[in-house]
C-alpha cells in the first residue's frame, strides 16, 4: 500500500480549514498546520488548537508573509492546502513562489472550495473575487505547478440554517464577541431570489473536507478540479423550501425578488451583505452551481470517484431544525 502523502494546510485554524486538518488527520495522513504565534496565543482558537493536538497535528511555526518560514515548513511535507480567508487569496502568489523554491510538491490546492471561478457569471462585489481565484489558478498553471481546484458549491452550516435567507445569512458571517444567536429557519415567511428554479448545491463542512483529502493522492484528480456535486444535495430554491415545508408540516408565504431587484439591492447594499446577495445571485439566478456539464478534459465529480463516501444529504441536515 502506498505511503499517504504529507499534508501542510495554511490557514488550517479559519473556518473550512478546521474541517480539512482533521479530516486529513483522521485519514491517516501526517497533517501539518502552518501556525503564527499570534495564533497560539488566541483565547478564540484554544479550542481548535487542542482538537489537533488531540488528532497528533503536527504544529509548525511560520508565516504565509515569511518566505523562509514558509519554505522550511514546505520542503517537509508533499501536498500543499490553502485555506486562507478572502483577504489572503491575493497573497497566495507567496505559497507559489515557496513551492517553486522548495521543489518537492506533488500537489497544491489553492483556496476555492465555492464555485468554480472560471464558470461564473458574478456580479460586483463578487465578481473580484472570482477574478482574483482565476489569476490564482492561471498563475499555478503558468509555474507548471501540479494542482486540483475543489469547487465545494455551498457550505451547508452557512446556507442551510437560514434556507438562504440574505439578512439572516449575513448576521451568520459576522463574527461576534457575543454568544451566537440561534439561527432556525423560517416559518412563516420565506423570500426567493429570483424564479427559484434553477439549482444549488449545499455540501456539509466535514463532507467537503473527506472529498478534499481524498483527491490529494487521487491521479484522477491530478490538474483538474474537483466538483463536490451529491445527487441528494442538489435543489432549486422553490424544491428546498418544499422540502422544508413538508418537513415541518406547514405552507409558508413566498416572496419572488426579480434580478432586476435583487442587482439594485446589490447595490445598494453595504458589506458583507452585498457580497452574500451578490454570490446568491450567482447561484440562484444565474444557476452557477450546476449550469454546466462536467467535461473529463477539466473536472471531475467526488460523489463517482469516491462512492464509498457516505455524505450527509440536505434533508438530513434539516432534521436537527425541525
């Protein structure tokens, strides 16, 4: 049986990145976690940081703006992960650049895990960042460096707790020093983007990392991206709050928003709800999730590749709400 690869996440203590670290732990792969020690000293990351020593996470000291700490921590490991917050994938051009230099990486996977950004059809402020994650990708390709793209769709603890509701999502974003507020859908009023036809897919967080690290050693996976596409967590918005509506007994009153409204509202609209209602407009009108076929020249779907995988489907997700 081969040697599982060596796994290095950077920004492994942000939200997807705590999924990933132990998903590559519990697989059996020596995970290593790039840390400041800024970070070691944050009363907010305690938690996580015990959860991986728990797991036998390997803890090694440096930072992304640190060319030297940053090759020192590459050259021990094979496969290189980002998950780095949206202010960092500008500087993602840093990890490249330590790759090139340490010259032992089989694989990199860049901060994705949403669409797949070269299949978008975003408006501002969304739009930039799709952009900045394509100029990400085209300079991976450019360097010659091996890499998989995880395009995840939705993160279902985001998503599905509010069933997408734009106010309610973006409270669910804002960090809080407070106690966080319980977050139920609704159940009187729901509000649509769009027609509510076309279809989203919502993924679990811990799904999204098995399928991840299942691709690192995967040669199928190999300079492709990787689609996280369940059959079961695929739905229209007008099919998800009938789902929900059957689950809870009760009709609840629809409310279409038109394009032409929900761009306004964009507009309009100060951050990060502006970036929510502008990735849901995405999504929701223009169908970003699922409005093209996987071509095996490009992609690959983890739900065919990787059967085995159990993954929690959207209606179960729901029941913890009902």
């Amino acid at each position: 049986m081969a040697e599982k690869s060596k796994i290095l996440v950077i920004g492994g203590t942000g939200y997807i990145g705590k999924f990933i670290v132990e998903a590559s732990a519990k697989a059996g792969h020596p995970t290593f976690v790039l840390i400041r020690e800024s970070t070691l000293r944050d009363p907010a990351k305690s938690k996580t940081l015990d959860n991986f020593n728990t797991l036998g996470v390997n803890f090694l000291h440096g930072d992304l703006y640190d060319h030297k700490s940053l090759v020192k921590a590459i050259k021990q490991v094979d496969v290189v992960i980002s998950t780095v917050g949206h202010p960092q994938i500008p500087d993602q051009d840093k990890i490249m650049a330590a790759i090139k230099e340490a010259g032992n990486i089989k694989r990199f996977l860049p901060a994705e895990f949403g669409n797949d950004v070269d299949r978008v059809h975003a408006v501002e402020p969304a739009k930039t960042a799709c952009f900045t994650k394509a100029k990400i990708r085209r300079a991976i390709e450019a360097e010659g460096i091996p890499y998989t793209y995880v395009a995840a769709k939705f993160f279902a603890g985001y998503f599905l707790p509010t069933l997408s509701q734009p106010e309610a999502t973006t409270e669910f974003f804002l960090p809080t020093l407070a106690q966080p507020k319980a977050i139920v859908p609704p159940r009187d009023k729901i509000v649509i983007l769009g027609d509510g036809n076309p279809k989203a897919v919502f993924n679990k967080e811990e799904d999204i990392a098995t399928y991840t690290i299942k691709a690192v050693d995967d040669p199928r996976t190999l300079n492709k991206n990787l689609y996280i596409r369940p059959p079961l967590n695929t739905y229209s918005f007008n099919d998800l709050i009938s789902l929900w509506e059957k689950k809870i007994g009760k009709t609840l009153e629809r409310s279409y928003v038109s394009e032409e409204q929900l761009l306004k509202n964009i507009q309009e609209a100060s951050i990060p709800h502006n970036v929510i209602l502008a990735v849901e407009h995405s999504v929701f009108v223009k169908g970003d999730h699922t409005n093209f076929e996987i071509e095996p020249s490009f992609g690959v779907e983890a739900t065919e590749l990787y059967p085995d995988v159990k993954y929690t489907t959207v209606e179960d997700y729901l029941d913890q709400f009902v």
